[in-house]
C-alpha cells in the first residue's frame, strides 16, 4: 500500500494533467450542447488507455524501486565503485 500511495505522489503532475483535460472536454461539451452520449463513449475510451498507462508505469515503479532496494542492502550500488579509468 505504501508503494501504491508513494506511486500516486510521484505521478501528481501528471494526474493533474488529466483531470484538467476532462474537465476541459466537459466544459467544452456544456457550452456547445455536444451529445453526452458521444462524450460519454469517448471519456470511456480515454479511462482505459490511462488505466492501461496507470498499470504499465506502475509496474515500471514498482520495478525500479524493488531494484534500487536490493542494491541498498546488497551494497552493490554504482557509488561503492572506485578505480582506476
């Protein structure tokens, strides 16, 4: 859950990004009477690609920072290298 919300904290920006669009759209759509079947319909299809987004950044997240957490305890981390070049 702590991945989950810390996920949601590095990804504000772009949430943001988002709700301002589909509020944009829905404004939009009021002021011109557009049919709220058809904003409907295309709302849906822009809530799955990001829900698809959501899942392969996720994944990408969790990743990284399961990544980085191995190499902490491992100490294998790129700053414990020293030598010569």
């Amino acid at each position: 859950m702590k991945l989950l919300i810390a996920f949601f904290k590095d990804k504000t920006r772009e949430i943001s990004l988002y709700a301002g669009t589909v509020g944009i759209f829905i404004v939009v759509a009021f002021l011109y009477n557009i049919r709220m079947d058809a904003l409907k319909y295309a709302l849906l299809l822009v809530i799955l690609w990001l829900l698809l987004y959501v899942i392969t950044e996720y994944h990408r997240f969790r990743v990284h920072k399961r990544t980085s957490r191995v190499q902490e305890s491992s100490g294998t981390g790129l700053s414990g290298i020293t030598g010569d070049l």
